[in-house]
C-alpha cells in the first residue's frame, strides 16, 4: 500500500505566503511525477503544480507566485505560495503516480490540505 500524506494548509491573509508538505510512504518502488491539485467549493478539481522527474508545470493561475520542489530522497513534495489570493482558497490534494514494489502503477492521492486566504 501506499500512503500519502499532506500538512502545511492554513488561514493566511492576503498576500501571505504557506508551504504545503506531502510524504508519501508504504510500498514504493519508484515515484516518477507528484504534484498538487486544488478544490474550492463547487468547483471541479483543477491542476496546480506537477513536477515529473524534474520537470514542472503550473497553472497559469499560479505562475510566478507558487514553487513546486521535491526532496527525492524523502519521497515528498513542497508547494510554496506565495502573494496568496482570495481564489487560491481551496482543498489541496497532493498526487503522486508510482510504481510499488510489487510492480503496480499507481495513481495516488493525500486526503487534502485546507488553504484559506482571507483578511
């Protein structure tokens, strides 16, 4: 099994900064991309930062303000926000695509951060 664990989410004002944090741990063989994903309320999942085997991407929502970075060795992924918004409030979801020890490839998600910016 695999397990997938965010911290970091919060009540910020705006133009605060949070680091999210996701570890992920169990039967990994190998993790080739992680990731996070936010939800705000009534809205779809949406896709806010990747990072596969060092390369990056981020929604456009997000570019300048938010840094994905991961510690290979710990198995986990940081976002960094900064110059938070209003609508950067939402559930965030750590991803992660692995292959386990016992030859599977997974798709494998944290149970979610809740982020809030608001004065």
């Amino acid at each position: 099994q695999v397990q997938v664990v965010e911290s970091g989410g919060g009540l910020v004002q705006p133009g605060g900064s949070l680091k999210l944090s996701c570890t992920a741990s169990g039967s990994i063989f190998t993790i080739y991309a992680m990731g996070w994903y936010r939800q705000a309320p009534g809205k779809q999942r949406e896709l806010v930062a990747t990072d596969s085997d060092g390369s990056t991407n981020y929604a456009d929502s997000v570019k300048g303000r938010f840094t994905i970075s991961r510690d290979n060795a710990k198995n986990t992924v940081y976002l960094q926000m900064n110059s938070l918004k209003p609508e950067d409030t939402a559930v965030y979801f750590c991803n992660l695509k692995a292959i386990t020890i016992f030859q599977t490839d997974g798709d494998y998600w944290g149970q979610g951060t809740q982020v809030t910016v608001s004065s």
